[in-house]
C-alpha cells in the first residue's frame, strides 16, 4: 500500500461523494475512476434475507485487504486504490462494501478494481450471516466466487 490507499473495515455507513471527493484531490494524471458497491440483497422470492450480519477479526482482515491492495499494485499503475467494507447487521439495500481505484487508463482501473472484489470475496476473512423469516444461517463460500478469483492466477 502506498499513501494514497485506504482501507477500512467500519459499521457506518459510507459516503460515495466523500471517497470521490478524496480521490479528486489525489487526481494527479488521473484518467479514469472505478467505483464498484456491493448491496445486501433480499435474494429469494421464497424466503428473502431481511438483513445480512458480517463478523471479523480486525488485525487479520484489515491486513488481509491491505495485501490486496499491494497485490493489485503489482499489477497495474494504479494512482489511488480505497476499499471500505462494513460490519454489523445490515438492511436490505445497505451498502456493504466500497471498493474505488483511480488509475491514468480506464483498462487498468477496471480490472485492478475487478481483482479486488473477485478476491476480496474469497480472500477476505469475512463471515455472513443470513437473517430471513425461517431463522438465520451462516452463508457457505460460493464455488462462482472461487472460479472468479482463481482466474487472476491461471493467466
């Protein structure tokens, strides 16, 4: 990580006009900006999710993210690299996760942005808890995120 990068793991809510704002101030020979924001989603029209629970181990996720980040520096030129991810029960419709790259081309800032959140799915120690009328349930890893971050280390 340099200084530029963020990453924090917080309960409130997040302000996309604040992190754009900071990105702008960084801009330098900025061509593009990704933003990418993960919603909790109701899911299921049989039984839907009324809200979904994170848990986390501070040290061993903030340091999981921060290796992200250094990881998707070494891949691309990248001018800004912001991930906030939430903790706590959450509504459907809330904000989870945050993840913004600035980069001088569009191409690298796409894909440094999409090798964070395929990764931070299956990389990030986050633990998701489903709230639904039937009662709640933790949510096992998905196979399609597994495939989707395997990817980045097959090219």
């Amino acid at each position: 990580m340099v200084e530029h990068d963020l990453v924090q793991v917080q309960q409130e809510d997040f302000s996309l006009a604040e992190h754009y704002a900071r990105l702008e101030q960084l801009a330098g020979n900025t061509g593009a900006v990704v933003f990418f924001i993960g919603k909790v989603r109701a899911e299921s029209e049989v039984d839907p999710v009324q809200a979904l629970e994170l848990e986390h181990y501070p040290a061993m996720t903030e340091k999981s993210l921060s290796r992200l980040v250094a990881e998707a520096r070494e891949r691309w030129s990248l001018d800004a690299i912001t991930i906030v991810h939430r903790v706590g029960k959450l509504a459907v419709g809330a904000q989870i996760v945050l993840v913004a790259v600035s980069s001088r081309h569009r191409d690298e800032a796409f894909l440094a942005a999409r090798f964070l959140m395929d990764n931070l799915k299956t990389r990030a120690p986050f633990w998701k808890k489903e709230h639904r009328a039937s009662g709640a349930r933790w949510v096992a890893a998905r196979e399609q995120d597994d495939v989707a971050a395997a990817q980045w280390f097959s090219q």
